[in-house]
C-alpha cells in the first residue's frame, strides 16, 4: 500500500471505504469490471487495488499512459471534491480505450477466475414462477423475490406463452388460468373469514406480549388494520395454492458474471420463450456492467440439448400415481455417527490422517463418549448460533432425501442452494394437495377447490400433447411433485430449524418435520438416541431427547403472521 497524499485518499476514498485501513470494501460507484480487473492483478502482482486506481484515475498504467497531465490532475481534483456527476467517468478517462484494457487483462489473467469475482445485480419485472424455479437452480444466485403470504398477486397479470397462444389451444389456456385467478380471490377471501373466526380480534389482541407493546398502545382503528393484515397473511397462505406457475412476480438477484455467463449461453437454449427471452435481457442488461467478462454466451447446444429433453429419447411412460406428503430416504452413510465425531475430533487436533481419527473413534469410544463429542460442541449453542460447526467438518457428511409435497413448498424449500437439487416437470397426474384447513373452511370451499384442480388437469393433458414444457404455465402450487436433494447433516439441522419456526408455511413446516423424522429413523443418535422409539412422532421424540442441541426444531403452532 502507498503513502497517499490527502489529495489521493479523498479522490481513493470516493470508491473504497478507506484509503488507509488493511480492510476495506468497494463503493458502489467503482465499475464491478474495473474492481474485478484489478483484484486480479494479486495473482501476479503485489500492489494494493488502491494503488492500481489511482494509477487508473491519473493514467499511468502502462501502456494506457495519459499524455496530459494535467487533465490527470483535474480527475483528483474533481474527485477529491466531488466535482465529478458520475465518479467512474474519472476512472474512464484515466484509462485510454478502457474496454480494450479490461479485455487484455481478463485474457491474460484467466477469464474465468475473475469473472467469479465480479457480481452483477439484476431485478426482472412481471416474470413467471417458472422463471423463478430456473434461477434458483444457480447455486451462486442469491435472491429475494415477492413474497405469496404478504401480497396478493395480480391474477389479471399472467404469462401467456406466444407458442401456445398462436396455437389452437390458445383459449383453453386463457380459460384456465382465469378460471384459476378467479378461485385464488374467492380463498383468499373466505380464508381470511375463517381465520377470523377462529381468533377473533380481542382475542388477537390479548394475545400480544409486551414485545408488541406498540399495537398493544396504539388507536383501535390502527389495531384492526394489524389484525386484518395478519389475517390476510394467514389467507395468503392458503389461497397461494391455487396460483398457477403463470402468475408473475418480481425477483431481485446477484450472481457472479461467471455464473451469469455460463446461465445466458445454457437459457439460449431452453424450450421455453421466457426463459430464452430473458437470456438475451441479461445479456444485454450485464454487458452494461461489465461487457468484458460476459464474452462465451452463444448458445450451448449439449446443455440446450439436455433442457429439451434429448428429443423424447429418455421418456418412459409410468403410469401416474397419486402422491401424498412425506420424505424418503434415497441415500446415506451407514456410519454417518462415526465419521462425524471423527471429522470434529480431526478439526480441534493437530493435522493427521481422516482415517487414524475414524478408526479411533470406531475402535475405541463407546456411544456415550461419541454423544459426549456433540455435547462438548453444541453445549454453549445459543438460538442464534445457526451451525452446528463454525467450519465445514459436520457438513462432510451428507443424506439424500425425496420430498415429496406441493409446488407451493417445493418453491420455498428450493432457496436451500447449498443443497443439490433434482425434479421433473409439474404436472397434476401426482394429485394435488388438500390441506386440512380447506376441508375446515367447508365442503363449498372443497368442491371449488377440487373443482379447480380438475379443469386445470383437464386443460394440461391436452396442451401438453404439443406443449410439454409449456403446459406448465397452468400447473397451480397445490400440485404434488417430487424434489430430491442432497446435503450435509449441518445443512439438514439447519433447514429443520429454519423450517419448522411457528412464522413458517403450514406446508413446508409439515415437509420439515417429516425430513427430520425420516432422517432420526436412520440417524438417531442426533438426538442423543441409540434407536428410533417405534410408533412415536418425531415432535414427541424430539420432547424427550436426551440430544437437543444439534437437531433443534420448533415444536407446536402459532397464531397469525405479522
């Protein structure tokens, strides 16, 4: 690092947070390709990134020199002052031809690498579910999108793909989904009514602890519209179901330019229009940010090749069977016990071989002085530690699993990205799920319900005769599915706590207990138990375990949802 002038640290300090401090972050006003081009530079070279600017701002890098000098000087000044309407303009014109710098540095310096570097925020607009679902399969792409429990979608707004509309099943399509639409606003509102019923307001009200002691004092009117907004919220969640995968959202997302690029080049060619639509949007949308490393995104025919299905080659016609709710067990390790206190017993010693470690607690510890293992490392873990292991050593074991639930659930529990994740295409031939609440509200409620699931079922084994991909698009939540994943046993306490919290969706907190349980019968002793006791719920064996403190979960129900 060098010593700077006050002059350079305030003209630094526009695009780092501090031109002095060993640790610094990077400001939103320095070009994500400029921060990736010279972060790349520590390969090979030891200066700071501080001093690469700088060099950038007065032009001085070698070959991109600035003959006027004192137009160089001018860019300090300015930025030292805040002179300038757009900070990287100085950065632009202290670096002749700029592009061309960034494209013979990231050609010299390993494209690839730098690209994991540099992140590209992106926001699409009006995009169906099914867009949603391809870009959760990123694992690097980090996301919020518009929530079904907080705000009522606008069924009038759905995606109607241009093949199917110029197509003779154009109408049918049309009719569905707003038959659909229809139905979601009659749940919504008879949902709300029924929650209503069952906890009226002044019972809501007494509800509330001193924590919320701000609706507790506030004006009547102000208490009801808390109350109807929670109700609601609990409404939403039961009228999502009927949502078809055409309904649109609104997503945010970051992702690396190297995953970015790798997803334009795959989406090119999906057999879905919006899916190759968007390819082409953020293309053109991140070559804006960083043109230079968004450079292999012609379409990828062998990964084209696999969206499209191969052309009908892998098909097998099974025929359908109704799914219902639960999880199973695909795959695990036998000896997950044993290699798991051996992994944590390898990280707080000094380096040896994994498997001296295994051996020894295979050979030499009893089951209580493996338990006590686990104990001595959850002992102080408090509601707020969310690991079992600050590193890595109880993730290196993994359990794979099939959930078998509703879309609804499998869209939430898909966030999981540092699981690997596998499914089919949504159809209805797996059924549908009627949750309890439905059959509570009453028998109308059911028969609309049912109703809805029928035409909608009907409407999807005719389109899809020419439509397979497309023919999801009607398909709504409530339809089962089967979502496999894989992960490690830190990542599957983790999922279950997060998973059952009282605020969670009444579907996937059901999905969540049945991965714990499924996964305790194979896997007792994370709950501190030898055997699985025969005959008892995983929320009654989790009561009386003698192992809280790695596999935690949230046992019993709550009100509503603020």
């Amino acid at each position: 690092m060098g010593e700077y002038s006050d002059l350079e640290q305030g003209a630094l300090e526009v695009f780092v947070t501090s031109a002095t401090a060993p640790i610094y972050a990077c400001r939103a006003d320095l070009p994500p390709e400029v921060f990736g081009a010279f972060g790349s530079f520590f390969s090979r070279n030891p200066r700071d990134l501080r001093d690469h600017l700088l060099d950038a701002i007065l032009g001085r890098i070698k070959g991109h020199e600035m003959e006027d000098a004192g137009a160089a000087q001018e860019n300090l000044r300015k930025l030292a002052f805040r002179e300038f309407n757009s900070p990287a303009d100085a950065l632009k014109s202290g670096v002749s031809k700029s592009q061309a710098f960034f494209r013979e540095w990231f050609g010299n310096y390993s494209h690839k690498s730098i690209a994991n570097i540099v992140w590209i925020p992106f926001v699409g607009t009006n995009v169906s579910q099914l867009f949603a679902r391809q870009l959760a399969y990123d694992q690097l792409a980090f996301f919020i999108e518009q929530s079904t429990r907080f705000v009522k979608f606008d069924v009038a707004n759905l995606y109607l793909d241009p093949e199917v509309m110029r197509s003779s099943h154009a109408e049918l399509y049309r009719s569905t989904l707003a038959h659909a639409a229809q139905i979601y606003g009659q749940f919504t509102e008879s949902a709300a009514d029924y929650y209503g019923k069952e906890l009226t307001f002044e019972k809501w009200l007494r509800s509330k602890t001193a924590a919320e002691d701000k609706i507790i004092q506030a004006e009547d009117s102000v208490q009801r519209i808390a109350y109807r907004r929670e109700l609601k919220a609990k409404a939403f969640d039961v009228a999502r179901l009927l949502l078809p995968q055409a309904v649109k959202t609104n997503i945010a997302w970051i992702l690396d330019a190297r995953s970015t690029e790798f997803d334009i080049a795959a989406w090119k060619g999906h057999p879905l229009d919006e899916i190759k639509t968007s390819a082409d949007l953020i293309e053109r949308a991140g070559g804006e940010i960083a043109p230079s490393l968004l450079k292999y995104t012609k379409e990828n025919p062998y990964y084209a090749e696999q969206y499209q299905g191969f052309s009908g080659a892998l098909n097998i016609d099974l025929p359908p069977e109704q799914m219902s709710k639960g999880v199973d067990v695909i795959s695990y390790d036998p000896n997950a016990f044993d290699k798991s206190v051996a992994l944590l017993l390898m990280r707080n010693n000094r380096s040896g071989d994994f498997n001296r470690f295994y051996t020894h607690v295979k050979n030499e510890l009893n089951f209580d002085e493996k338990i006590h293992v686990l104990q001595v490392v959850t002992g102080n873990r408090s509601h707020r530690d969310e690991w079992v292991d600050i590193e890595e050593a109880f993730d290196c074991v993994s359990v794979t699993l099939q959930i078998r639930t509703d879309i609804g659930a499998v869209r939430d529990l898909r966030r999981h990205q540092k699981w690997d994740r596998n499914e089919g295409l949504y159809t209805l031939e797996n059924g549908f799920y009627l949750p309890e609440v439905i059959e509570a509200i009453g028998d109308a409620a059911v028969t609309a319900y049912t109703e809805c699931m029928e035409k909608t079922f009907d409407a999807e084994q005719k389109i899809r005769k020419d439509f397979p991909h497309q023919a999801q698009y009607l398909i709504p939540m409530a339809a089962m599915h089967s979502l496999t994943m894989r992960g490690g046993l830190d990542q599957l306490q983790y999922f279950v706590a997060t998973r059952t919290v009282p605020q969670g969706h009444f579907s996937y907190r059901k999905d969540a207990y049945n991965m714990a349980e499924a996964v305790c019968k194979v896997h007792p002793w994370l709950l501190g138990l030898q055997e699985y006791p025969e005959g008892q719920t995983i929320e009654e064996v989790a009561k009386n375990a003698p192992l809280k403190s790695v596999l935690r979960m949230y046992i019993g129900e709550t009100g509503l949802h603020s």
